[in-house]
C-alpha cells in the first residue's frame, strides 16, 4: 500500500515539475512578445525579435 502511494507522489511531483516549466516557458515567452510589441508602439524598430 505503501508502494502505491509513493509511486502516485513521485508521479505527481513529476507532471507539476512539468507544468512548472511549461508555465515559465509560456510567461518568458509572453513577456519577449509584450516587450517587442511595445517597442515596435513607440516608433522604433522591434529589434528584439529580429535578433532571435
């Protein structure tokens, strides 16, 4: 019983370490895109993804 239980933790701990980074990926990406649409807003050129 006790077996079980750790597998479903272990599992568990697994899939939310995946989300979390998933969830970070997602927020660094939005945040490369929010900046680069402000600086295209402000009459210059939006450099940062013509960089990447």
């Amino acid at each position: 019983m006790e077996r079980k239980q750790n597998k479903r933790n272990n599992q568990f701990i697994a899939i939310k370490n995946e989300i979390s980074g998933i969830t970070l990926i997602a927020l660094v990406i939005t945040t490369i895109f929010s900046y680069d649409e402000k600086l295209k807003s402000s009459n210059n050129n939006g450099f940062l993804l013509q960089t990447i």
